[in-house]
C-alpha cells in the first residue's frame, strides 16, 4: 500500500508501508519514505509499476492468499512480494497490461432550422473508442432510423478506430413532399463484434417548415351606388363604382377592366378604365352619366361591369337607376320655357344644340322669342337666339373651338331667357367639355 502524505507525520501503524514527502524522521520502522520510483504518477495517466531502483521492490510481508497483481500477473516474482498494486516481474519487465473495453462517445448534430417539406438536411456522426490502449482496433458498425417513408443515406456503413481514436461520418436524410409541418427524430447507432459495451445511440431533431402559402382567386367584390331622386332630361348624375380583390395574399396584383352601359342616346363616361389591385386592396372610380334631352319620364337601369385576364372568377356585374321626373305644367296662364342641350359632354370641336319649349298658359307659346347665353368656366360668354315654332320649341346650336384657349375644358351654363309680349321667363342647365 502506498500513501502520498504531504510534510505530515507517519503513525507507526503504517509499518510496512510506502510513504513520500513525510516529516523528517517520521518514516515507521520498516516502511519506505522516498520517491517510489514509478512509472507514471501523473493523476491522467497513473501507472504504478515499480521502476529499475525502486525502493519497493521486494519489500512487502509476504501473503499467501495474495499470487497475482492488478494485472493478474504471478505475486511474488521477485525474493519478496512489491509494495504497490503492480508487481516488477522477475527480468525487470514491464508488466504486460490487458484490454478493457468501454462504450464508446456517440454524437449526431446538424442544423435544426426548419426547412421544406422534401428538403435534404445533412447530419454530422461522431464516433470515438474509449477501448485501454492494450485493446485492437475495433471496426464499428454503424445503422440509422427516420420516420417511415422517409430516406436517409449513412456516407460509411463502418468505422475501424484504435483505442483513443475519433472518426467521423455524414448522416442526409430527406423527408417526403407530403410531410406535414413539425419536428421529427432521426437517429443514428453503433455496434461491433465486441458484444454489448460498444453499442451505443445518438438523435437529432429534423424541422419541417409550415408550407408555403398558395394563390387561391376570388371574385372580387363590386358595387354601384349613386343618387337615387328624379332629375331632368339631359341632366348629368355621377355615380360611384367600388371594387375589392378578394384572392388570397399569396396571389400576386391583378389588372381589373371596367364597363359601362347606359340606355341608348345617353352618355356615361368612367374616369378610369382599369384599377391594378393587390389582394385585399380595394379603389373606387366614377361614373358620369347623362341622359339624352329628349328622354321621357321614367326610371331607367345604369350598369357597370369588371373583369380581368384571370378569367370568369374575377367578373362581376352592378346597376342603378337614374329617373328621369315628369315635366310639371305651369300654372295657367304664366310663361314658362323647359332648356336642355342634346349631350352632356362634349369635346373640342363639337356642336352643342340647345333646346327650349316655351308654354303659356299650359299651351304651346308659338312665336316666343329665346335668347341662350353660354358661359365657359373661365366668365366669357356667347348669346345665341331662337323663335318657337308652333310646338312652343325654339332651337339653337353652338359649335365649340377645337382650341383649348377658346374651349377650356370644365363645366359651361346655359341660361336661356324666353320672351312673348311682356312676358318672360328664364331657365338654366349646364354641360362639360372635356
């Protein structure tokens, strides 16, 4: 038995002992106080077989139970059994050690960031032997495991290491198209010929991603709404179209293409034919709609339409009305006149027809005379003149420049004063030029 007592004492019951570093002069009688003179006495790779010289050589009681050393080597070799737990064999050899095989380290890593459904993701397997350096090499044989349905591909079904040696290998594994999102175990083992001590498992985690979202189209969704009282022939109502793309953010921007229709001889003009829109985007565009002078009295269907390039999904129709009031007669006996152009909107160029029908009393005012003043937006004006037929209607046309300075675009008035006898009456209406 050997004892490391560092400048302490020595009771005399470890006679027969070997002690280093004691008190001077209290080593016990028959025990060995100096350097031991071992092979190794480094903690990480003690080895305590007795070096050429050493004092504990020989020195230990001999007893009979005792015939081999920790390495099962004959005890005593010498005259005498060797303090220690090594016995110096006969010829100054070197005991003889013998293997002891341990598990092994196992280790599988790689990346645990989630990826797509059918991704290939490569894991590292690290293998080290923990066989004593008096053991062989030894040939492990390695196996994995993925979910079923799934492929994973070992770079080496094997690998031979010495006692202390590390290798390593790649594990990729690729999950089906279909896998759903989550996390998943895949794994890899290692055995040998050795039996049991040498196998050993190891695990990661392989992420599937949520997948990534489709395009799924909508019909939009539109609508129209504008005023709903009766106005009078010719006269111009805007309404106003909605449109909201309904398909699934992961569809891209869509083109929209709109339509008007109105009764025939009647104008309507959108401000804006087409409206791109992201999914869940939503816009507006007008509708001008002027009925013809000469409509009758009445409630009359105003439509707009859309529609893209992606096809059936994406069409849909709205409508409102536009009424038209009954002209009210006059009183008995007063004058009265009833203005109104041919169109609500004209363009450079155009000749704009004004109409009045001029009554007395209820009855057709014959002969009455009708002066229209056309304003433009920006005060200058123009009068034109007209007599009533036998109908009571008196009809005049001006022709608008084809030049911008002379035709501003904007809203021009047409107040139209009816005379016969000495009485009068005024009425007044409007247009565009665009």
């Amino acid at each position: 038995c050997g004892h490391y007592a560092y400048n302490s004492s020595a009771a005399l019951t470890y006679s027969g002992n070997a002690f280093w570093n004691v008190k001077s002069g209290q080593c016990p009688s028959g025990s060995v106080c100096s350097d031991p003179r071992l092979t190794r006495t480094a903690m990480a790779d003690f080895d305590a077989t007795p070096l050429d010289g050493s004092p504990l050589v020989d020195k230990a009681p001999y007893l009979s139970a005792i015939t081999q050393d920790f390495f099962k080597n004959p005890r005593p070799s010498g005259a005498a059994a060797d303090i220690g737990a090594v016995e110096r064999q006969s010829g100054g050899g070197t005991p003889t050690p013998s293997c002891s095989r341990n598990a092994p380290s196992l280790a599988l890593s790689g990346s645990t960031t989630a990826v797509a459904a059918g991704s290939t993701v490569s894991y590292t397997v690290t293998l080290s032997n923990k066989d004593s350096s008096a053991c062989a090499s030894t040939t492990f044989n390695l196996a994995r495991s993925v979910p079923s349905g799934w492929t994973g591909t070992l770079g080496k079904s094997t690998l031979t290491l010495a006692p202390g040696a590390s290798g390593s290998t790649t594990l990729s594994v690729v999950s089906p198209a279909s896998a759903t999102q989550g996390s998943y175990g895949v794994g890899v083992g290692v055995g040998s010929g050795n039996g049991g001590i040498h196998t050993r498992n190891a695990s990661a985690t392989y992420n599937v991603a949520a997948p990534a979202a489709t395009c799924s189209r909508a019909a939009p969704a539109f609508s129209i709404s504008g005023p709903t009282g009766a106005v009078a022939a010719g006269s111009t109502v805007r309404y106003t179209l909605n449109v909201t793309n309904r398909d699934s953010s992961a569809c891209s921007s869509t083109s929209f293409n709109l339509a008007r229709s109105v009764p025939s001889g009647w104008t309507g003009s959108l401000n804006k034919s087409t409206a791109t829109l992201a999914p869940g985007a939503s816009t507006s565009a007008t509708l001008d709609v002027a009925s013809a002078a000469t409509a009758s009295a009445g409630t009359y269907s105003i439509g707009a339409g859309i529609g893209s390039n992606v096809g059936g999904i994406h069409t849909a129709n709205a409508s409102a009305s536009y009424t038209i009031q009954a002209p009210q007669p006059p009183p008995a006996g007063e004058l009265e006149q009833t203005l109104g152009t041919d169109k609500g909107i004209y363009r450079r160029g155009d000749t704009v027809r004004m109409t009045s029908r001029v009554v007395l009393g209820g009855q057709a005012a014959g002969g009455a005379n009708v002066s229209f003043v056309v304003t433009n937006p920006y005060g200058a004006s123009e009068t034109y003149t007209a007599t009533a037929n036998a109908n009571g209607q008196a009809t005049a046309s001006a022709t608008l420049s084809r030049w911008w300075w002379w035709a501003p675009s904007g809203t021009y008035t047409v107040r139209a004063t009816a005379t016969r006898g000495n009485v009068s009456t005024t009425d007044e209406t409007s247009f565009q030029v665009r």
